[in-house]
C-alpha cells in the first residue's frame, strides 16, 4: 500500500451566491432576538461549510460592502463585532478574507489606508485570528506599506509573474494556482518562500509543490464558488501527498 501524507487545508475565503426568500425567512427565524442582514446570513452560511477544515475563513469578496462601510471616519464598530460573534458559533479565532483597499476605494490615499488598517486592528481586538486581503491586480506599494505582516496574508486572484514578486518582496507565504507553480519556481531564485498553499490542485500538483518545499510547508488552499455545496469535502479528499 502507498503511504500518504495528508495536506491541511486552508480556507481563502468564498464566493456567495443571491439566497431565495425561502431561505433567508427560515434563517430570520433562527436569528430572533439576535438578528443580522444579508451579510450576516453569507458569513454564517460559508462558515458552517467549513467547519471540518484545518485553517477557516470568514468572509470573502462579498465581505466589501461592510468592510467599505466599517472604513469611513467615526464609523462604529458594532456591525463587524457582530459579525464575529456569528462566525465564532462555528469556528473560534477565525482568519478574515475581505477585498483590497483599492478594491474598495479608487487610489487610496494615506488616511483611507489608516482607517482599513484600523478596521484590522478592531476585528484582531475582537479575536480573529489575522486576514486575507484579497486584490485583483498588483497592490499599490503604499497598500504594502500600510497592511503588511505576520497576521496578514496577501492574495491576488489571477496573479502575472510580476504581481507575484511584488508580494514576495514583503512575505514568505503564497497562494497559487497550480499553472503558476513553475512561475513560482523561477521566483525563488531571488526571493525566499517559506509556505505554498497550492489552490485547487489537481493530481500530480501537490507532488509538484512538495519539490520547491519542505511538505511541512505545503497547504491546499481553496476559495470556495458560490455554487458547489460540496467543494470543500471535495477538496480535502483531494488534499493527499504520496510519501
């Protein structure tokens, strides 16, 4: 019998899709006398969905519309508060994902930064665990400057090799898809990587990954689409190294 290793898995978030009125009137009701909106019923619906994995996720690009909210001047903090006491009946210490500032605000500038990063520091206040900033395109260098750390892990959606660097220059894990792991491999001549979280991988891809780390350092990451129920069972099934 082969011996295998089987891959922690982590969470990058997840897409949501528009609930019926059905649903939302059945989930209203379990939420009496506490209560909650659209956002609330997305976190706690993705949450449940992971409440088997090694390394959850709250959140994800639908996540925008709070975080953009929570960022204005003097805004209070009691929604997002509210929003980790629903996640923490699934899972405790959550990590975060939510979109970039740029995806949220055109060109930030320095003030709207302080108040994003403000909003980081109130939810690790409030015990998540760290965030998942997630960008479509290169972060600006003042994004870096501003929301880099040991508690936060940049992601870029659809990464160029170029993007990749740029986050390479200011951390040591990455998330990829496995078409960016040969990418990967010529980046780490020059720049050091300590953990790649291989997304969606597929067979032979992990085995791939496990040649440019050190399998301790290997994780399957996912970003779970709004419509497969069961894709992150699916994706732990998956989630094996041949020894």
């Amino acid at each position: 019998m082969v011996r295998q290793r089987t891959i922690p898995v982590r969470s990058l978030g997840s897409m949501v899709t528009t609930p019926s009125a059905g649903e939302l009137t059945a989930w209203a009701k379990t939420r009496t006398g506490v209560g909650g909106d659209l956002t609330t019923f997305h976190l706690m619906r993705s949450a449940e969905a992971q409440d088997s994995l090694d390394l959850p996720a709250a959140g994800g690009w639908f996540y925008g519309g709070r975080a953009a909210a929570a960022t204005l001047p003097d805004a209070p903090a009691d929604e997002v508060t509210d929003d980790i006491r629903a996640v923490e009946s699934f899972f405790k210490n959550p990590w975060w994902s939510l979109p970039s500032p740029a995806s949220l605000w055109q060109d930030p500038d320095e003030e709207y930064l302080l108040g994003y990063r403000r909003l980081l520091r109130t939810m690790r206040d409030n015990r998540v665990a760290g965030h998942i900033i997630l960008s479509e395109r290169r972060p600006a260098s003042i994004e870096l400057e501003f929301l880099t750390g040991r508690r936060v892990l940049w992601h870029i959606l659809r990464p160029s090799e170029k993007s990749l660097a740029s986050l390479l220059e200011v951390q040591r894990d990455i998330a990829i898809r496995p078409e960016m792991l040969e990418v990967l491999e010529d980046l780490m001549g020059s720049y050091t990587v300590r953990t790649i979280i291989v997304i969606d991988p597929g067979e032979g891809d992990l085995k791939r990954a496990a040649e440019l780390v050190d399998p301790d350092n290997l994780l399957t990451g996912g970003y779970a689409p709004a419509d497969q129920a069961d894709y992150w069972r699916d994706l732990m099934s998956r989630s094996i190294l041949p020894r």
